[in-house]
C-alpha cells in the first residue's frame, strides 16, 4: 500500500465506528475546509490493522509505558519527557479520554448520573478558579482590628 495506509478513508481497513451516520451534504466539503481537517481524520502511525484487528478509539497504539501510578517520584520528570507534546498528540489524547469516559459511563446498559456529577463538578472547579477567586483577592490582606 502507500505512505497514508494508516488514513481512514482507506477502505481496505475498518473503519473505528462502523454505525456512523454518513451525511449526504458535507459542509466541510463545501467549504473547503477538509483540507486543512484531514490530518485529525486520520488513525494513529502506530496502528497496525494486521496486528491490532479492528481500530478502537479509546486504545494507545504506541509503545507501552507505566501508568502514573506506577511511577516513582524521582522518575516522574523522565516520565514526562517520554509523553508526546506535539498538537497532534495532546489532541489524539484527549480524543482517548473522551472515548475512555463513553465506555466507561455512557455506552452500557444502565448509564446512571454519575457523569453529569463530573462534569458539575469539573465545571464548578473552573468557574471557582477563573471567575470568583480572582473577585476575592481583594480580601485576601484585609486587617479586621
């Protein structure tokens, strides 16, 4: 095959979510702006559907390496070196977590509230952090005597 038998509009290969629905009128077609798009439309380099069978979202395909919890403090620095900081790889990452939190709490039988929960909570965070601390720290240093 070419250099791009790794990319997804490769029909050789199955595709990640077979029951996708195929739209008959692509607005990034039209306006032109797959082009600059393709590169996020594409499978991992390391995927290799001879090896790994069918492509799952949620799976690392790169080479293996130790969970954080397993990491010693005085490694953690070298742990960090090793994880990929280029645009693509933070992207592909968060596209892995997303799909690791679908499976976890919204594909199943009986989903319950507990994503929402986190999501409140992730968003209560934020909202904390950015908007109301900062309109406090104009009490921070105040002398009450």
């Amino acid at each position: 095959m070419g250099e791009n038998w790794y990319s997804k509009s490769n029909e050789t290969i199955i595709p990640g979510n077979p029951d996708r629905i195929k739209a008959k009128w692509d607005p990034l077609q039209y306006l032109n702006l797959a082009q600059y798009l393709k590169v996020f439309n594409e499978y991992p380099r390391a995927f290799n559907p001879r090896v790994h069978g069918p492509y799952c979202p949620w799976r690392y395909y790169g080479k293996r390496d130790l969970h954080l919890g397993d990491v010693k403090l005085a490694e953690i620095p070298a742990w960090i070196a090793r994880r990929d900081k280029t645009p693509m790889g933070v992207y592909q990452g968060g596209i892995r977590t997303f799909w690791k939190f679908y499976r976890a709490y919204l594909d199943n039988k009986k989903p319950n509230l507990i994503w929402y929960t986190q999501i409140f909570v992730v968003a209560s965070l934020i909202n904390f952090v950015f908007f109301a601390m900062p309109d406090r720290k104009q009490y921070k240093w105040a002398k009450y005597h």
